[in-house]
C-alpha cells in the first residue's frame, strides 16, 4: 500500500529554520553584535512566524532558503531602529504639512536643542535668586516684546489655549461667537465641543454668512462672559457674507466691560500680504485694535514646534495662569527651547526670512524653485535612466488651515517609470530611505521643488534608481 501524498504546505512548514539555526547564520553575526541578541531573536520569530502565516494562507508556494530569510531579519532589524517619527522629503508641495510634521524648525532651534537640552537646563529657576521661576518667562518676554502685547504666556497647542481660556474666563457662563465662526479646526474637534469641555455656554448669533455687530449686542446678558472671533483659518467664505470687525467687537466689549478673545489661528507674526496671502490676520495687528486676549498656534505660520500662544492683558494671563488647568496644558523644555530660538529670529528683520524655513518657502522667488526643480529632474535621469522626467508649472499650498485658498507658483517634477502605475511608484517612494512623500497627477508622480529642502535632491535620485532597478 502506498503513502498518501505528502501535503505542500506541511512540507513548506517543516523546512523552515528554527530561530537557533538562524542565529548561526554568517549573515547575522553582525546584526547580532549591533542590535544584540534579544532584538535579533524578536526578528527572527516575527519573519518566521510572517513565513508561517503566509504558507497557511496558500499565498506562498516556495520554500525560502534561510540566506532570503536571513535578509529578512537584516531588513526588519534595520526599520526597527529607525524612529517612526523620523526624517522624510517633502515633494508635495504642501508647506505646513500636518501629516509631515507642520512647520520645519530653524536651523537655529535644532542647534539649540543639541546645545542647551544635553543635559541638565534652566527650566524653572532664576539664576539671580535661586529661587522657582516661571517656565515661559524668557518665551513670554520676546513674545510681548515681538506683538506689543501686556503678557503671554504658552500651552501645547492653540486648541489647549482656546480651552483653557474658556475654562478660566467663562465656565458656567455665555461666550458670544458668530454662527460663522463654529469651525471645525482639524481631527474633527470643533469649536462648540471644545466650549462645552471647557464649561462655558456657547451663544451662537448671526448666520453662517453674515452676522452684524447688532447681533452680537442683542446676544449680550448678565451671563455673557466673553466676546469670541475665531479666524476661519482652514476655509474662506465668498459672495454674499459680512462678519463684524474686529474692532467693531473691541468697542463693544469696552461699553459693556466685557474681554474680546480673537483666536487668529495660523500664528502670523508679520504682514505677510507682500507676498500675495491678503486677509491673513498677525498678533500685534489684533493687539493694536483692541483685543484682550489673542490665541494662535505656534507651528504654522510662526514657524516654531506645536504650542499654543495666549497675548493680551497682563490680568488676563495672570488669571490663566492661576487656573488647575494650566498645570496639565504646560509645555515641556524642548518647546521652550524651540520657541525661543525661533522667536529670537523675528528680532533681526534682515535675516528672518532665511533663517526661517516657513518663511522663506512661502517667499521664495519661483527662479528658486526652477533651479532646484532643474537639480532634482538631473538627479533622477542620471539614476534611473529610463525615467521619463518632465519640469512643469504649478501651484504649491501653504497648509495646516493657513491662508486657505491661497496658492504659490512653484515647479514641479513629474516622473514616470516603465512598468509602474504612479500610485505604485509613490508607494515605493514613500518605502524608500528617506521616504519620499508626493503627489499623483496624470498618473505621474509630481515632486514639488517648493518644499524639497537644501541637498535633498541627490536623495531623490537616488531612491528613483533603487525603484528603477529593482525587480
């Protein structure tokens, strides 16, 4: 009688190592020595048990030597060291990139964390007393110094300042805000949820596309606690709208001794309309119309790391300060450091919009763009050869609800390899070291020169080879 055949997938099964035959491999000796032996043994039996799985779904059929196992275990090795918040190439076109880690930091702020944040730094002391300190004082200082603002003082991020505000200004009572104004500010928080965590009662007045001065004032009760504008940074209205100013707000608040909160969002420390984004709102320019209390982010149009950024009153501040609140939504050193550093750089006008890179992306002359885009094209003909590589124009976006609807002339890479849907090369783009994030047009891959950094270009071309060459 003859043996029944012998099931593949058993057999597939039965000829994969065991982890202590792996760790004998020649190949491993070194990933072994620089990872250690724990790590290496984890990526092993995640590459065996990922061979196991996919024999059991019948979607491998050949049997893997232990040398393409082995490679196996040197890539997973080589990824899990890498940070997963780590460096990437920007070719999108998209400035202040939310997924990409918003504003890039100046050159200057990641020396100084290098420099001051090695070991032991001056957080909460003062070094003439000895005595505890407030963490943000020197932020503070530049910060009235730069806006003209009484105090300030920094949380982590501006949706924190907003509701901290609310909190300590208005819990348990009405904050008057225009139906035009309820904007949904990213990763679906919206302004009448972050009221309601705060304990205020939101009094929505006026229509989505108008709301008067009038309607605020007929909104104005004993319970009224505070006036809102908050800058629809991540959208634009047009046609048949009217909101009332800012200013209009201000004399308001003043005749019945009520503090206008204007939320600017985006952060701008400076008029940036000479470079063609009008209706972008700054600090000081809310500060000098009257508001008591002005919020924004610091990552985007400033130019700094996430942090929330609360002017006005000195009152005001020292009331926020005191609130249990501020505790929870303090910042860290390392922001400190960050902010500092960027807002030493808007003292010295002459120099700011290099030494800033938002700044000098959003002003950056479209010869620039051409020049690198010209670089960045040279680069992947030279590596991948069979690349079909065209320079184009385009617009570029600032990003993150910044100046919406505004736009930036660039130049832009398209690329095409034979053999590859865009959608595939830019999945292995964003797989290369360093990933490369892109666009998609006309089942092209777009690299927007915009926002390709100083010397990245040799990278791209470099990674269009590894693409082209492989199988």
């Amino acid at each position: 009688m003859s043996d029944p055949p012998a099931d593949p997938k058993q057999a597939l099964l039965r000829g994969l190592p065991s982890v202590n035959d792996m760790l004998a491999l020649e190949q491993l000796t070194q990933a072994r020595a620089e990872a250690g032996h724990s790590l290496t043994v984890k990526a092993i039996r995640r590459v065996l048990e990922r061979g196991r799985e996919e024999i059991a779904s019948g979607t491998r059929h050949e049997a893997l030597s232990p040398e393409e196992l082995a490679g196996m275990v040197l890539k997973a090795l080589a990824a899990g060291a890498r940070p997963a918040c780590r460096h990437v190439i920007n070719g999108t076109g998209v400035i202040i990139h939310t997924g990409l880690g918003r504003a890039v930091l100046p050159e200057a702020a990641l020396q100084a964390i290098a420099q001051e944040a090695r070991g032991y730094c001056l957080l909460e002391a003062d070094r003439e007393t000895g005595r505890r300190s407030h963490r943000d004082e020197a932020v503070a200082r530049l910060l009235c110094e730069l806006t003209g603002a009484e105090a300030a003082t920094v949380v982590n991020n501006n949706a924190a300042a907003t509701l901290l505000c609310l909190r300590a200004l208005a819990n348990g009572r009405e904050v008057v805000v225009s139906r035009g104004h309820l904007v949904e500010i990213g990763g679906s928080f919206r302004i009448p949820e972050i009221m309601a965590e705060s304990g205020a009662r939101l009094r929505e007045v006026g229509a989505t596309n108008k709301t008067r001065i009038a309607d605020y004032e007929a909104a104005i009760t004993e319970e009224t606690a505070l006036l809102l504008r908050v800058h629809p940074s991540n959208f634009k209205m047009v046609g048949f709208t009217e909101q009332a100013s800012l200013s209009e707000l201000v004399e308001l608040g003043r005749r019945h001794r009520l503090p206008v909160m204007d939320d600017i969002g985006s952060g701008a420390l400076i008029d940036l309309s000479r470079y063609g984004l009008p209706d972008e709102p700054t600090a000081p320019a809310s500060l000098s119309a009257g508001a008591d209390l002005v919020c924004a982010s610091a990552d985007k149009l400033l130019g700094g790391c996430q942090g929330g950024v609360i002017l006005g009153r000195q009152d005001l501040i020292a009331h926020l300060r005191r609130s249990p609140l501020y505790r929870a939504l303090r910042v860290d050193k390392l922001t400190l450091i960050v902010l500092e550093t960027t807002l030493r750089l808007y003292l010295d006008p002459d120099t700011l919009m290099e030494a800033n890179p938002t700044l000098r992306m959003i002003a950056e002359p479209l010869e620039a763009c051409a020049r690198r885009a010209a670089r960045i094209a040279r680069a992947i003909r030279q590596n991948a050869p069979h690349a079909s590589v065209v320079i184009a124009a385009s617009r570029a976006q600032i990003g993150s609800g910044s100046a919406p609807g505004e736009t930036l002339p660039t130049k832009v890479v398209s690329v095409r390899i034979p053999g590859l849907s865009a959608d595939e090369l830019a999945r292995r783009l964003r797989l290369a070291e360093p990933p490369i994030f892109t666009r998609i047009r006309d089942d092209r891959v777009v690299i927007d020169a915009k926002t390709v950094l100083h010397g990245e270009a040799a990278a791209i071309g470099e990674a269009f080879g590894r693409v082209e060459r492989a199988p």
